[in-house]
C-alpha cells in the first residue's frame, strides 16, 4: 500500500544501495540467447548509425529488414510523438480509427483493397494467425512447408520453420510436410485434400534469399486451388516494397488467399498483421490480440506506408537494387548472386564471416549473412547512390584483401 512517505523512503533506498560496494549490488541477468558485438548505437539518421564513441556506420541491414523508410524519418518522429501526446494505448474494446486508416492505405498501396486486415504484434505472431485462419476455414490440419524455410520462432510458426536445432519437443510438427523449394515435382502427392495451407516465402531470407520462381509459385496456386488449401505468402520479410512490388510475389502474377507481414511494416515499432482475401469469413472471438492495431502501432504504420508513397520508396528500391546488383557483378569474385530489389544474397566459395567482420570493424558497415556463405543486404527503402557506392567500394577491398589472405596461407 502506498502512503506519502513512499517517495522519501524509495530515493533512501536508492541512495543506501548506492553506497554499497559494487560486489554486494547485483542486477538480474538476460537470458543469453543473443551473440552481440561490442558495439552500441545511441544514435541513427537515414541509412547511417552512430555508437557511443560517435563513431558512424552505414547500415545495409536494417536490423533484419525493419528499418524501411530509413532511422528517425523525420515525418515518422513527429506522427509518433504527436499520437503519443494523445493517446498511446487502448485495447480493441474500442474504436481505433487509426486501424481503419492503415487498412484503406495498405489496401491502396499494395493493391489489395478488397483484402480485409487484422493485426498483431509481429512477423511469427502473423504466421500463427494465418495458419490458425485457414484451419478453421477449412477444417484441416495438415500444413505444406518448404526446405530452408523461416516463419518464426513460436509453437505454429517454428513447426513450419526448416531448421531443427530450434524446435523443441513441445513443439509438434507431426502434421508438416516440408517439400523441395522451387520443387515443381512431389506437388501433387505433397498437397492434397487433407492439406490445410500452404505457406511460402517469395523470397527465402534466412534460407539465402532464394527467389522464388514464377513457375513454383504458379504450380501452387494451382494445386491450392484444386485441392483447397490455403495458399499463404509469407511477406514478412520479402514484403512490405523491398522487392520494388510491395509483396515480391506479385512478379509471379498470382494472388495469395493469406499474406503475413511485419518487419518493415512499422519502421521499428512492433507491428505485424495479416491480408486476408474475400472468401474468408470473419465472427467474433475467432482471432484476437490484446497489443495488437494500438493507437501507436497503427501511427507507425500509417506514417511508413504515406512516406513509401510520397517518396516513391518501392521505385527507389527497385533501381538501386539494380544498381547494387550491377555493381556487386562488377567485382566480381562471388559464387552466385540472389534477390530483387534491396533484398539480396551474395554467396561465396568461402565462409563470410571475416568477410563481414571485415566490413563491420574496417569499413563501419552493417550487413547480415544467411548461413555461412552469403552475405545479405537488407538495407533502408530510401537508401541512396552514395550509400552504394561506399559499400560497393568496401566489398572490393575487403574481397582483395581476402585474396592476399589466401595466396599467402597457400
């Protein structure tokens, strides 16, 4: 129970503890699941991070494809601060006109407005609701998957996620079915009438951004649509405009019954959701969500999808996507080069993590990988010429340098 002395007592307690030796105060630890390098960001702008000695990185990874309309855009700042001023929260009890603002929007932008949205709090939380979805509305359980495959880390989505090592054994798999990526043949036998969905990414991200082709894609709406299944397009991290189309398998022509997405979807802030086609019918209590469509959620998403619009971010990711791509061939030096737009793999006959260690510690340049080969470039929508050419200018030192390693160690 609070009383008037409370405040006077905590700010004693505080000062006793802080006299006390530092081995006698000890802080709750976090659960190590996390390898970090030793560096910490305080500051960001655009497509470039600055640490707590004020050094500067250009950031070609986004935090995992988060950071689409670039760090702290100034528009994003202020549309947050103004609703955060307001109101920041209320649960879905309540009208939240923000929810049907983002919709109409997200309809217009990504060509889907007969579409219906609901949303969530992230890209695995996304995933569960859409497999969750197309049970009930087909009555089925069975779920079709593909090799190399990431969808999340939750009980649903990790089920259907093609890597072992992270689903544990509370975690049951027994209805999945994983076939070859980019497989046309084992389709029939592999979906058939007692297959709930089908889930996909259009681009594979942790798999080594492995596109899709047309001709995969087109075979599985197909089969879903002779036997049917749910077909569900993961755009968690292949969507939201990074591909130059707003979902990356819209190049194949054909429409999802499901779409997923989050990452870039709030520019940072959690925010996940699924597009839901016409077909599906919705009552209440049949998906629910307590955080997910708040006030400042939905701010984040609306301020992103006006900035992507006004700024023509999808055309602008569809040319420097070229432009990176044609320059990364011009040195040369890779195995194999993968992706569209500012979604793309560079797969080498080595392993990439001096490579990367390299770009990071020498040149102050962030980049991801996908397994131990390939390097992954996942940078702001908004990224410019400039920002390309410092990195394409960084990968080719880096590349000499290797090569000097080697000769030398040979």
């Amino acid at each position: 129970m609070l009383t008037h002395g409370t405040h006077a007592n905590t700010t004693e307690t505080i000062r006793i503890f802080a006299d006390l030796p530092p081995t006698i105060v000890r802080m709750s630890q976090l659960f190590n699941v996390y390898p970090l390098y030793d560096i910490e960001p305080v500051r960001a702008q655009g497509s470039y991070l600055w640490d707590a000695d004020g050094t500067r990185y250009l950031d070609l990874y986004g935090g995992h494809a988060v950071i689409s309309v670039g760090h702290t855009h100034p528009r994003y700042v202020q549309a947050l601060t103004e609703q955060m001023q307001r109101i920041s929260f209320y649960s879905n009890s309540v009208h939240i006109p923000q929810q049907q603002e983002l919709a109409d929007k997200l309809g217009e932008l990504s060509g889907h407005s007969d579409y219906s949205l609901f949303l969530c709090n992230s890209g695995a939380e996304a995933n569960e609701n859409a497999l969750k979805l197309a049970s009930f509305h087909t009555g089925r359980k069975g779920v079709v998957a593909f090799t190399k495959s990431f969808h999340g880390r939750t009980a649903g989505a990790v089920a259907i996620t093609d890597n072992p090592a992270i689903v544990a054994p509370v975690n049951s798999t027994e209805h999945v079915t994983f076939l070859p990526f980019n497989g046309l043949d084992g389709l029939d036998l592999g979906i058939t009438i007692a297959t709930c969905a089908v889930i996909v990414e259009g681009i594979q991200g942790v798999g080594g951004i492995q596109v899709a082709t047309d001709a995969f894609l087109q075979a599985l709406r197909t089969r879903c649509n002779e036997t049917g299944a749910v077909l569900i397009l993961d755009g968690v991290q292949c969507g939201y405009g990074r591909t130059g189309k707003f979902f990356s398998h819209q190049f194949s022509g054909i429409r999802a019954d499901i779409i997923s997405m989050a990452k870039g979807m709030g520019n940072g802030f959690p925010i996940g959701g699924i597009l839901i086609a016409p077909e599906f019918k919705a009552s209440y209590g049949l998906l629910g969500t307590t955080f997910g469509g708040n006030h400042l959620a939905c701010t984040a998403g609306i301020a992103v999808l006006d900035i992507m619009r006004d700024e023509s971010l999808m055309a602008n990711a569809d040319r420097l996507g070229t432009y990176l791509m044609d320059g990364i061939r011009q040195v040369g030096g890779y195995k194999e080069l993968r992706g569209r737009g500012l979604m793309i793999g560079i797969e080498y006959d080595f392993s990439v993590e001096n490579l990367r260690h390299n770009l990071l510690f020498n040149h102050k340049q962030f980049t991801g990988v996908a397994g131990k080969n390939t390097i992954r470039l996942l940078p702001s929508l908004a990224l410019g010429t400039d920002e390309a050419d410092q990195f394409l200018e960084a990968l080719s030192e880096c590349l000499v340098k290797h090569r000097e390693t080697e000769v030398t160690q040979s």
